[in-house]
C-alpha cells in the first residue's frame, strides 16, 4: 500500500512539474522586436529653457495668476513660431489653461491628443532643507537638471513644445490634427478641456497622457529598463469621517494605521493580469515559473507584487488624503480616496473594522467616485505604436501595460470616447523612485530630458 502511494506521488509530482515547466517554456516574449531610430535630434538649447520654466512655481499656491502668466509669456517668447502661424490654433479654457490645435492636412482623419500639466505640486516647507538644491532653482548641475516640475507634466510639455516649434519651422503639416492640452490644474483646468473636446463633437484616434514612467532595476532582477504605459486609473471611492476633538496627529495616526493593513494586491484583475503576461516572459527561469502558473503560485505571485515597490503602487490598494476641514465646533471632516484595481464589496465593513477610535466615525457610506471598469486595450494598434516608439528612443527597453497612481482628480475615461494612455518618459532607479515618494530632491538628467523630447519627436513624426 504504501509503494502504492509513493508511485501515486511520483506520478501526481511529476504530472505537475511538467506542467508547470510547459507554462514556463511556453510563456514567450510578446515583445515586438524594433531597432533603434538613429539620427534623432538633439536640442542642447532645451535645457537651459527646461531650468528657466522650472524657476515659475505654477503651483495652486501664492500668486499663481501672476506665475502662470510668466509661464505664458515665456512660452511666447521661446517659441514665437507657434504663436504667429495660420497652421496653429489656441485657446484658453478657465483663463490659464492653453490648447493649441496643429490643423492637419485630411480633416477626415480622427486627430490625436497630447496632454501635460502645467503645474506643479507645492513643495512641503518642512522638507525642503532635504533638498540639494532650492526646488524652483532650476539648477543645472553635472548632467542633471534639479526642481519641482522635472519629473511632471511642466517638463512633458517644454519637450513637446520643443518638437512642435522644430517641425512647424520646417512648415510640415501632419495628416491629422494634433492638439496639445496643458492644464493649469487638476480639476477645473482638465473638466474643461474635456468639455471643449466634447461640444466640439471631437473623437480623438487616441490621447496620451502623462503618467506612467520607465524603471531601471526596480522590476525584481529584470535587467532591462522597462516601460510601464498606463492603460488607465485605479477605481476610486470617496470615504468620509468625523472626527471631534481629536488632535491632527491622532487623525494622521489612524490613517496611517488603515494604509497599514490595507489588503494586498489582487492578482485576478484583469490590470494586474495584463501587466504579468507582458512582463514575465522577460524574467529569469524561476521568476519566470512563478508568473507563469497562477493556477498554482497566486499566492506567491500576491506576495511579490505587493512586496515590489512599483508593483504595489501601481496595483495595490491605496488611500489618499484628499480634504482635511475643521470647524469652529473642533469637529474636523476629513475626504479619503480608496484607489484600487477593483473597489471591495465590503470596503465599508473593512472601515468600520478598522476605525477603532472611539471619536472617528464614518460619516456616511463610502461613495464611489467612479470605476475604470473599462481599461485602454493593449492588443490594438494604438498600444504597439506608443510602446514601439519608445523603444525606438530607448535602447533595450522593454514595455508592460500599468495603473497610473495615484489617480486623477477628473476621469476622463468616462468623459471621452477615445483610448486614453498613459506615458511619462521619465527613468527611475531605485534612488530616484524613494525620492520621489518621499517629495524631495526632484531632478531628471539632461540625457533623460534629452530622450524625453526624442520621444515626443518619434511619436509625432511617426504619427504624421
């Protein structure tokens, strides 16, 4: 009986070796092999413009009507072509948001989108002596172009802008009419550029947003820099307490206690599935087993996710202060956003477990504020071009679809009938990622910037 069950054992280990092995040799790459563009354009006049911008706080801020004015005029000024030409049309939405409309040639053609924000976060007071340099210096120090606003939108606009200025000097005209959207913040600014595209009955080919990055050796032992492309935002649900004579710190306190135990990444979402076929043929053999057998491995694959730092942010579950508000009764009203692939069904029990202070409630039921039931496709033309233009610009790099965190203010997958991406060509090492999720030190080098405006400058051309 007993060699009975040994050879059943044998034979039940070894049917599930194979399988796992086959999963594993099967799961090939869905790399699109692309050589890299040569003789691209370099703009060494870009940076000292990039610093100059990066000196404007266009934060929400002090005085933020005179600093976007600055920006403004500045943009006139390094760029006169764009501003004095029949072929380029702007506009203004909300006084300080701008729209520049590139006419193309066939009106017939569905026009692309091209979106970066022009403001910056407010720096927090408390860090700044952790700063190398003052963060609206603008300081350009060995290679490397420090301050607020290098790793946003504000440095995504200047490169496009750069492009934009070369090609309209050369009087090309694309096929199809290009918009660039700059808005001037997170709400008001981006509701009206997308109610402008909306009455104007305009349905882009696609918008590419910023978002989204490139990693350098921050993916487990994955060599290659990988391009994370944002198919779309996490779900988000607005979560209200009241709390009453209680200190700012207690109540910090009790929301660091909820990220504490926040539930861990959910590898069945279909973000999360997308992101792990793209990624895991390039891992090692035994990262590459893991990733390769859900069937078997999901818990194993749960507890990699949620231990790397990209991959948890990107698809784990999240909380956001939004508003903090106390009146002259010391009863403070404090807005939440819980942000995840997919909201949970009990994610007002899971508070009310979890709120164990006596004088914090949850005001009413958590509301969700929307859902992105519906993410940007990843088999379609659209994602091949933008992953293959970035591999054009950077050698070796890989592509993966991902969430973009945290998630904006405006959704503008529900307002726009259009495939929305996410790409922000910036590179992050494991150093420049802690800084930045510590909100100190932003700086992005001349070469990434360099490569930055490469980008913009393939996918445009490519796109015309």
């Amino acid at each position: 009986m007993r060699k009975l069950l040994l050879v059943l054992l044998i034979f039940i280990l070894s049917i599930v070796s194979l399988i796992l092995l086959f999963n594993t040799f099967t799961n090939v790459s869905k790399q699109d092999q692309i050589l890299t563009a040569k003789g691209l354009p370099n703009y060494p006049e870009a940076n000292e413009r990039l610093a100059n911008m990066i000196r404007i706080p266009t934060t929400n801020a002090s005085n933020p009507l005179s600093n976007f004015n600055r920006f403004h005029a500045n943009l006139e000024q390094y760029y006169p072509t764009l501003f004095d030409n029949p072929n380029v049309e702007w506009q203004h939405f909300e006084g300080l948001s701008l729209v520049a409309k590139w006419v193309g040639r066939t009106s017939e053609l569905a026009p692309i989108v091209l979106v970066a924000e022009q403001y910056t976060e407010e720096p927090n007071l408390e860090t700044i002596p952790e700063w190398s340099f003052n963060p609206f210096m603008g300081k350009i120090e060995k290679g490397v172009i420090y301050g607020q606003g290098t790793q946003d939108g504000k440095t995504a606009l200047m490169a496009m802008l750069e492009v934009f200025n070369d090609l309209v000097s050369q009087d090309i005209l694309p096929n199809r009419t290009i918009y660039f959207a700059f808005p001037h913040n997170s709400e008001q600014g981006e509701q009206a550029i997308i109610n402008a595209l909306k009455q104007a009955k305009i349905q882009p080919d696609f918008i590419l947003k910023t978002g989204g990055l490139i990693s350098q050796d921050m993916l487990w032992e994955i060599a290659m820099p990988t391009a994370l492309i944002g198919i779309g935002s996490p779900s988000v649900s607005k979560v209200t307490l009241e709390s009453k004579d209680i200190s700012n710190e207690i109540l910090q306190q009790q929301i660091q206690q909820l990220r504490a135990v926040l539930p861990f990444v959910d590898v069945n979402t279909n973000s999360v599935q997308h992101f792990i076929h793209h990624l895991s043929p390039e891992m090692n053999f035994s990262q590459r087993l893991v990733f390769s057998n859900q069937w078997l491995l999901s818990n194993v694959q749960q507890k990699w996710l949620q231990k790397n730092a990209l991959s948890k942010t990107a698809f784990g579950h999240n909380i956001y202060l939004q508003k903090m508000a106390t009146d002259s009764s010391n009863t403070c009203i404090t807005e939440l956003l819980f942000a995840a692939p997919q909201i949970p069904v009990n994610l007002e029990q899971w508070l009310k477990n979890h709120l164990q202070h006596p004088q914090i409630r949850l005001l009413k039921q958590p509301k969700t504020q929307y859902t992105n039931q519906t993410l940007a496709p990843v088999d379609n033309r659209t994602y091949r071009f933008i992953s293959n233009t970035c591999k054009e610009v950077f050698p070796n790099v890989i592509t993966a679809p991902t969430l973009v965190q945290p998630p904006s203010k405006v959704n503008w997958q529900a307002n726009i009938e259009a495939d929305i991406y996410y790409f922000h060509p910036v590179v992050y090492t494991s150093e420049t990622w802690n800084l930045r999720q510590r909100k100190i030190d932003a700086k992005i080098s001349v070469k990434n910037y360099q490569q930055m405006i490469q980008f913009y400058y393939q996918l445009i051309n490519n796109s015309i």
